[in-house]
C-alpha cells in the first residue's frame, strides 16, 4: 500500500530582537547601584546593555534557528591612555575574548570571509 502526501507552504522567516532596558529592567543597569553588591573590589560595575535576537527560518532546505543574549557590564574609571594597535584583517582568522583575570575564555570564533557582511 503505498502512501503519499503533499506538504506546501510559503517559506517562513521570523525574527524578533528586544533591548532588556526598554522593558523596564532599572537596578543592573544604574551605574551608582548597578552590580556593586556583588563584586568584591566594590568598583561601581553596571550593566550597560542586555540585547537578545532570535531567528527561525524554514524553507525547502530545511530548518535553521538561533538565539543569542549578549550583556555588557561597564564600570565607572579613569581611562588609561594605551599605545595605539591597528588591526587590519582582510584575511581570515581566528578570534578569542577570554576575562583578563582568570584568562578563562568566554567566546571563540572565525571568521573565514571577512570581506562578506
């Protein structure tokens, strides 16, 4: 007995992205009060932006989706004048964001075409 369906419909995109302190989020993002409970060195830190996007695509292909939240924490210093870097990468290459004090790494990457956007 052989069986067939049909399955049609429009390809789907749908997108969303949301700034948390637009939603009313107030006591992280206040650089007096901020985090400071929290830190030992009792430095005013303060989240400067939490954003999130998400996206979900469905087409003949198949099915891709993805989320991310990314947040900024500042803290309130005098600013160091450092020697000047230039980096020009018109080449593909590999990136690290690790913290400076426990040299754990937070994200990682590459980017294979930077000439693409």
């Amino acid at each position: 007995m052989d069986h067939s369906s049909t399955l049609s419909m429009e390809n789907i995109l749908v997108e969303m992205s949301m700034d948390h302190q637009k939603l009313g989020f107030i006591l992280p993002f206040n650089p007096i009060v901020g985090l400071r409970e929290i830190v030992n060195d009792h430095k005013p830190l303060f989240v400067s932006n939490i954003f999130h996007k998400s996206f979900i695509e469905i087409d003949e292909k198949g099915t891709q989706a993805c989320a991310e939240t990314v947040a900024s924490l500042d803290f309130i210093s005098y600013r160091v004048q450092r020697g000047r870097i230039d980096f020009v990468a018109g080449h593909p290459f590999l990136f690290v964001i690790r913290e400076n004090t426990t040299g754990i790494v937070q994200f990682m990457g590459q980017m294979l075409n930077p000439s693409l956007k």
